[in-house]
C-alpha cells in the first residue's frame, strides 16, 4: 500500500499552523506560528485580531511547511483543515485557504473537527486502542467521550457551563496573571499550598461538569479580600484553584472508567498540557488498571500536526468535502464524523 501524505491546516484561533502528514502518524513537517505575543497585550485572544493576522501569515506558514517537509503540493494526496469549532473568522482563513489549494491541485478535501484532532494527537506517538474513554479539556471544550473505534464516536458529558481551560484564564486574571493564564497557575500552584477552602462542584454522580460557580466563589473572594485590605496568598489560592478543577476532572474520569469498564484512557486538549493534571491523572489510571496516555506537550495545544492525524481515517473512508464546505463556530463532534 502507497504512502499517504496529507497537508493539514489548523487557524481555529491564534496559532497559524500547517503539518505535512504521512499516514496518519509521522510528521514530515509542522510549521506553528502562534500571535501569543500580540494577544497577550488584550489579557486575551481578540478575534478580529487573530483572523487578520492568519491572512497575514498563511502563506508563509505553508511554504516553511513545505520547506521542511522537502515537498511540493503536487507530492500530497489530500488537504484537510480545521472547520469546526473555533473563532469563526480564524476558521474561515484556514478554510478557504484549503478549498483553494484543493481546487487548483485537484486534492481531496477533508474537514476535520478541532476536538477530533486533539483526540488523534496521542496517535502521533501511540496507537490508541478501542474502545478508550477520552477527556477533552481546553478553553473552549470540557468533554468525556468513549471511543468505539477510529468514526464512532459516544458523548458521555460535558461542561454545562465554563470549560476548565476558560476559568484556568480567568482566575488568572483575577489573580493578576498574564495571558495566557493556564501556564501561569500551574507555575503559582507550585510555589503554594491547598490552604483555601474553595467548593467542590457537581458532587453528584453523573458525567457533566461545572465550573462557573467555582469561578465566581474565587471572584467574590479576591474581591471581597481586597474591600477589606487583606492579603492574598496568590500562590496559594492558584494552588487550592487548580486542587479542586483537578479533583473534578478526575473523579468523574474514574467513575466513567468504573460504570463503563474501559482499559483505556486518553487525555487531550490544550489543559493536557497540565502536570499536576497528567499526574493526577495517571494516578486515577493506575488504581484502576487502566492504560493511559496523553499527547506530547507540543501536540496538547493547537497544531497543524493532530489535524493531519485526525483526517487519514476520513482519507481511507473516502470522508471528503465539497467546496461549499464552510466554516463553523460550534460543532458537535459527533456530527462531523457521521
């Protein structure tokens, strides 16, 4: 059987990046170019921003991609993008980037879902193995799905409100932080101790999350320590913050593992990227025998690379797009594989 090598494009919002991918695995060339910089001027992403400055990049992007990779377009056997969810201006580059490429090459063209492709991120250096159960944690998705195979997809729960990834920013901000705020509580968190009493949220069983009440107890808190002219033991408080998100990602991860009886387990999105998350995590894992995994720190936050992974089975199913692909700023996963 020939070699497949896709070209992938991911602008679903501020990192402009494309990956040549052969086979659904090796990464022949990746190119991220992030606008982390300029943003962090705003305390956050701004969209109008972001868009302009992916039609800036994009055809740099693709011919330091190509570069890398030592290939032409003409060597690649499909194109594939990131459609869906995301910044509908960011996506709309990416998109109409990719139909023009497929329309004057004569390429395939696959549209890929941005959670589909932070699963596919742990098949860059594993094989994951049906069924997993799979949690996805970013700014924009808190979600716990089980895995059948490589199309099948089954939504367990998710965030009925903020996604943890989003309240790691903003209590970041509460607390002073730079953006991007994730990176910066996990560095406060370890200069700290759990010393603040914070709520626990969704005590209940069941599969759903919650955080927006976690993020306003911690609002009214500094809020209410700074009327006052008390300190705040910031390192601490990022400390008890990440404790309990942590503690709320992983109890529902093992009671999802119990009911369902899966051996597998993934963990993926830009959250992943978390140490004390992975620990806890593989701690969950080990007690239950349950293989885990979770991406490379460089495949955890948005790249071209996971794209390509996620688009070789829609390859090989013949799953490809037509040029009235648009872009979308919300999308089921479970829609976009069926």
């Amino acid at each position: 059987m020939n070699d497949t090598y896709i070209l992938a494009i991911e602008t679903s919002c501020d990192e402009t990046s494309m990956a040549i991918v052969k086979n659904g695995k090796d990464i022949v060339g990746l190119t991220i170019l992030t606008q982390m910089d300029t943003h962090a001027n705003y305390g956050g992403v701004v969209p109008e921003i972001a868009s302009r400055m992916h039609t800036e990049n994009i055809t740099i992007v693709l011919e330091e991609t190509l570069k890398r990779a030592k290939m032409t377009i003409e060597d690649i056997d499909a194109i594939a993008v990131t459609y869906a969810p995301g910044l509908l201006g960011s996506l709309l580059v990416g998109v109409e980037c990719a139909k023009t490429l497929a329309f004057i090459y004569n390429k395939p063209l696959i549209a890929v879902n941005h959670t589909m492709g932070h699963i596919f991120a742990n098949n860059i250096e594993y094989d994951i193995v049906y069924p997993t159960l799979a949690l996805i944690v970013s700014g924009g998705h808190t979600d716990l799905l089980v895995l059948e195979n490589e199309t099948t997809i089954k939504r367990l729960g998710s965030t009925i409100d903020d996604s943890v990834g989003e309240v790691f920013d903003k209590v970041a901000r509460v607390l002073g932080m730079p953006y991007p705020g994730g990176p910066n509580i996990e560095k406060s968190a370890a200069k700290g101790q759990n010393t603040y009493d914070l709520p626990h949220p969704m005590q209940e069983e069941g599969y759903n999350f919650s955080y927006s009440g976690l993020k306003s107890y911690i609002i009214n808190l500094v809020h209410n320590e700074k009327q006052r002219n008390r300190e705040i033991r910031t390192n601490d408080l990022a400390c008890s913050f990440q404790t309990v998100a942590v503690d709320e990602l992983t109890r529902k991860v093992k009671y999802a593992l119990e009911q369902t009886g899966i051996k597998n387990m993934i963990l993926a999105g830009g959250v992943s990227a978390n140490k004390y998350l992975r620990k806890e995590m593989e701690k969950v894992c080990n007690d239950l025998n349950v293989t885990f995994h979770v991406p490379n720190i460089l495949y955890c936050t948005d790249n071209a690379a996971m794209i390509g992974c996620a688009a070789y089975p829609m390859y090989k199913n013949k799953q490809f797009a037509d040029f009235t692909l648009n872009a979308k700023s919300n999308e089921n996963i479970e829609n976009s594989i069926s």
